[in-house]
C-alpha cells in the first residue's frame, strides 16, 4: 500500500480505536499531510533515516507568508505526528523505520506570562467599566471563572448551564483526550456567575452567550437551545484583551495566561504540585512543572539571603 492509503487508515485507527478528539485527527490530518506532500505518495519501506533527515533540513528552512520559520516546538509536532504513524505501522506488521530511531529535536524555552498582585486584581475588576449592563455581568463572570478553575478556553465555551453546580461550587469539565476532572469555583466566581444568570431572560443552554442588539432574546429565535449565541474561544480572547487593555497592563494577557495565572497563585499560596497538575488536567507531572521556576519560595529566600555579598558598596 501507498503511504496515502496508510494514512487514510491510520486517522480511521485513531477515530475509532484510539477514540481521539477530532481537533487531534485534524492535527495528525494537517502534519501527516505535510509529509506526504513532500515525500509523495511513497511505500513505507522507502521511509528511511536519511528521508527523514531531509524532511527536517524542509521543515527548519520552511517559512510562513511573513518569511518567519517555523518554531522548534512545531517542527517536533510534525515529528511526533510522524513517530505515532510509524508506530501504527509496527503494530500492522508493515515494514518501515521504527519510531524508536526518531529523536525530537531541542524546542526553545516557553515563556511564563501570568499575572500577579495589583495586576491580577485591576485585571478581574476591569469590566466595572463595561456599560452594558449584561456584558459587563457576563464579562466579570468568564474572567472570575478563568482565575478560579484554571480552564481552558475550549472548556469554558462549551460550558453549560446546567453543568455548573453553584450550590456545590464544583463541577466536572472534559478536557484534553476527554478525561473529565472536577473544577472549583471561588465565591467570588459563584457570585459573578449568579448576578449574571439573573439578568438572563432566555432558557438557553450555553453557560456564557453573546449579548448585542443583533440578538434576539425571545422564544421565537429558531435555535431554542441558544446554540448559535454561544461565544466562542476567539470571543473570549477578545474579552480577555480588552479588559488587559482597560487595566493598563502591558503583558499580552490571553486566556492561557489567566490560566497560568491560576497555577502560579496556587503554588505561590503553598499548594503541591500534584493537586495543582491534577486540577490543570496535565496528563504528565513535567508539564505542571514549567511553574516551579516562578514559584518556589525557598530559591527566592536563598537568592535574597546570599546574593550579591561579595559586591563591593560605592
């Protein structure tokens, strides 16, 4: 078979066996895809060391529309997509490099942008200066509910009402691979959520819908279930920007910046880094830990106690 037809097969493997989400398959679709492309539709056996030594040489040369490369961590994406397929392949028995034989390559460091202090409190009390009545209630609500659960902005815009037990201050969330974990909520959260549910006049079912004067917000609208007035992951982007702008803060503040921001609060405060992976939905301890650098008290302590004592003082 051609490596087309294996593909084909193996994105058919990981819909019904492997029961991926469909943003993954898309993922494997898209870096497979580019492979193919500039392999061709080669046999799987002609995959060799030496292919794929080139097919690295492509993808660090390779430029966006702007002339920037591509980043170290997506070229390891490609990789990866790559090293799963070839796996796929062993187990069918067909002959081809083993994914063992790929390395991924060094990835640059990630930058930890999160807020802290009076940042973080100007920040939740921007939409105070949002007008309209709703979306400043609506707005208090996803930004309180960021910093309290740590979600991320797919699992918040698939929220719904019913979902979401303000009584308990808890509730279970599907993320990443569909493992399902329990969030909480602050009362400060319960709060926001409450005062906006009691300006809401519809029954629709989306946690956090978009108010404007194109809505209509009546029994008559053809979606009843408010499907098409759910917001969007680029909605709260926005929204996040906006009241980043309004609190004049100078770091690009994105939703995965509040949730950061979560994380770093809570190891700041004291909590283990167990309960903090196991509440961020990571799958591997290495990934929770990109917040120790900025959250251990006992380096800070050692750096204000020793440094700088063989400085001669003017």
């Amino acid at each position: 078979m051609k490596l087309s037809e294996l593909i084909r097969q193996f994105l058919e493997y990981c819909e019904i066996e492997k029961g991926h989400s469909a943003l993954t398959i898309q993922n494997y679709q898209h870096y497979l895809g580019r492979f193919l492309e500039w392999a061709g539709d080669i046999n799987p056996e002609q995959i060799d060391l030496e292919r794929v030594r080139q097919y690295r040489l492509f993808l660090n040369r390779l430029t966006d529309s702007h002339g920037k490369p591509l980043k170290k961590v997506t070229q390891n994406y490609h990789i990866i997509a790559l090293r799963a397929f070839l796996k796929h392949l062993s187990k069918r028995d067909i002959k081809s490099l083993a994914a063992e034989k790929l390395e991924l390559g060094s990835a640059e460091s990630r930058s930890l942008v999160f807020l802290e202090g009076d940042e973080l409190a100007r920040f939740l009390g921007a939409p105070e200066k949002e007008k309209n009545e709703k979306q400043r209630l609506r707005d208090k609500a996803i930004l309180e509910v960021l910093f309290s659960t740590g979600l991320r902005v797919s699992e918040l815009v698939s929220l719904n009402r019913d979902q979401v037990n303000l009584e308990r201050g808890e509730f279970g969330v599907r993320g990443k691979g569909d493992k399902i974990r329990v969030v909480f909520l602050s009362q400060t959260a319960k709060e926001a959520i409450n005062n906006y549910l009691a300006k809401r006049s519809d029954n629709f079912s989306p946690l956090f819908i978009r108010h404007g004067k194109d809505r209509k917000e009546t029994a008559e609208v053809e979606d009843l279930s408010g499907e098409k007035f759910r917001l969007t992951p680029r909605s709260i982007q926005r929204i996040v920007q906006k009241y980043a702008k309004l609190a004049g803060i100078v770091k690009k503040i994105t939703p995965h910046a509040v949730r950061h921001s979560f994380a770093t609060d809570l190891l700041i405060s004291g909590a283990d880094i167990r309960s903090v992976q196991s509440m961020l939905g990571h799958s591997s301890i290495t990934t929770t830990q990109i917040y120790t650098h900025v959250t251990n008290p006992q380096l800070r302590e050692v750096h204000r106690a020793f440094h700088g004592k063989t400085r001669k003082r003017g």
